[in-house]
C-alpha cells in the first residue's frame, strides 16, 4: 500500500521575465517551484517534494503535522 502525505501549499502570482507566472510554496519544507498556471505549478511542486523525500527520507515527519497552517496578508 502506498503512503499518503500531504502538505499545505501557499500560492501567489509573480512576474518573471516579463510573463505572469504561479508560485506555490510548501510551508513545512520550505520548498517552492512555479508554473504557467496554478495547477502546474502544484505539479511541479509535488514533483520536486516527491524528488527531495526520495534523497532526504527523514524530511518526511515534516509533513506528518496536521496542524491547520494560517496564512495572512500583513501591512507596515
């Protein structure tokens, strides 16, 4: 049986050369990676988590937390 693993994912727009891209962002690792749309850029992000447990096995009980992540926009 294959493990389950989830993980909270920030996202945000940015402009990188001139052209709106979607960057997700993975509270617990620290890891992010971008797409042309949200979507892919969940992709990507789920590529390079899965590529990154496969090298670094123990970074795994980062994600067991369940812990609800709160995100919000702060003004200085």
């Amino acid at each position: 049986m294959e493990r389950e693993i989830s993980f909270s994912a920030v996202l945000h727009e940015e402009e990188l050369d001139g052209k709106t891209v979607f960057v997700a962002y993975c509270v617990e690792l620290g890891v992010s990676d971008f797409g042309d749309s949200i979507d892919e850029s969940l992709s990507n992000l789920k590529k390079g988590i899965s590529l990154l447990l496969e090298e670094t096995p123990g970074k795994e009980t980062l994600l067991r937390k369940k812990e609800p992540v709160l995100v919000t926009r702060v003004v200085l």
